[in-house]
C-alpha cells in the first residue's frame, strides 16, 4: 500500500503500478520456483503467478496491447486451473 501511494505521488499511474507489481510477482515466483522454495504444486507459487497476471492485464488492457493481454489471461487461467486440481486432490 505504501509502495502504491509513493509511486502515485512520484508520478507513475495505477495501471503502470499494477504492471510493476505483476512483473516482481512473476520474477519472485519463478525464482522462488528455480532455487526450489517453492513447489510447482504450490498454492502459492500459481496465486503469484495469477497475481502476476492481473497486474500485467491492468497495464496491458491501459497500453491496448492485445498481444500482452491475452498471454496474460492465458497464464491466469493456467494459474486459477492449477489452484483448482490442487485444491480438489486435498479434499
């Protein structure tokens, strides 16, 4: 919350604020994933990866870059999916 007020107050807009913040979630989750602290069975790995893909599709839908958006959804989609199996093999 702090780190959105301080990039609001500098300048930058919500949507590239979001962007951001989806870029560091995809970084962090794939770098958690690469040095195995993190499981690809993970509920947390794919929330990071979804909301990763949520703020990437704020940025995108604001720049109209269709391409991005799309890619973005596909890779939510997988994230929401993965959640899913994961989740109903638990039950």
């Amino acid at each position: 919350m702090i780190f959105m007020l301080c990039a609001l107050l500098a300048g930058f807009t919500s949507a590239s604020v979001l962007g951001w913040l989806g870029t560091v979630f995809y970084l962090i989750a794939y770098f958690l994933l690469s040095i195995r602290k993190l499981k690809a069975n993970s509920i947390l790995y794919h929330f990071m990866n979804l909301a990763g893909a949520i703020g990437m599709i704020v940025h995108a839908f604001f720049l109209e870059d269709h391409p991005n958006i799309v890619v973005n959804l596909v890779w939510g989609g997988i994230a929401v999916m993965a959640m899913i199996m994961i989740l109903s093999k638990k039950t």
